[in-house]
C-alpha cells in the first residue's frame, strides 16, 4: 500500500524515515500560507502545522499486516502542539500500542501523546497491525 501524507510540506527529509521501508511511494502535500501577522511570530497554528505519515512495514509472524505512523510538528514559527486529535475510524490493532502514545477515544477520535505538547521539529511514531489501513487525518489541535 502506497505511503501518504497529509500536513504542511516542510522538507523531504521530514519523511525519509518512514519512507525508507517503502519500494513504491507516493504522497500529497499541503502548504499553509502564512498570514501577515503569523510571519511575525504572533499567529497560531492549526491543523496543517501537524504531518502525520503512514506506510506499511513487516508483518507479523501470523501474516497480519503492520503500518508504521509517524506523528511530526512541522510548525514554522516554533509552535508547540498538543491535545492532537485524529480521525481515525473504528481503529483498533492486534498490536499492543501505549495508550499514552495513541489511543481511540471514541469512534473517528483518537488522541496522540495523551494530549501533551509536542514542539516545533519533535515527532513521535507507532505500530499498529490490522488487516487494512486505517485512514488516519489530524482533526483538531490546541496551540500552546
């Protein structure tokens, strides 16, 4: 299954990580411009400040597949992020996940980082086994 991204494009080497343990990639970027006052290091972030990639990995020993998601911060201005919501489905996964890492809230919300801050440039990453990918996508945020 092919890698995509969804976030505000920064590098690609924000990427190369998760991207390595692919053959065929592909990915979609998304630029935020910036607004007058966000230049000047008054604005607030959003949604789009938050990359998050996902790609297949190994699978398991009994044949089920595994997904590798990296979660980044790819805010320009040095924001720090948190209480990162995603929709993420009925996700559920035959692989154990810290649930201060990711975890399911409620149908289509999932919390990443127990709702702590991530900062500008600082990522955190996970494993989940199922038998299809979920289609996962940052929902909301908080700047801190």
């Amino acid at each position: 299954m092919p890698l995509t991204y969804t976030g505000c494009y920064q590098s690609d080497h924000l990427h190369q990580r998760v991207l390595a343990a692919e053959q065929k990639t592909s990915w979609t970027a998304t630029r935020k411009l910036l607004g007058a006052e966000e230049r000047m290091g008054e604005g607030t972030c959003s949604t789009e400040d938050i990359a998050l990639y996902q790609g297949a990995t190994s699978p398991l020993p009994n044949g089920i597949p595994t997904y590798t998601v990296e979660v980044l911060n790819v805010c320009v201005s040095g924001c720090a992020v948190a209480n990162i919501h995603v929709s993420c489905g009925w996700f559920s996964s035959a692989r154990l996940i810290n649930p201060r890492v990711f975890r399911r809230l409620r149908f289509d919300d999932c919390l990443v980082n127990d709702g702590a801050a991530l900062a500008a440039g600082e990522s955190l990453s996970f494993q989940y086994a199922n038998t299809f990918r979920y289609p996962l996508a940052v929902s909301s945020v908080s700047c801190l």
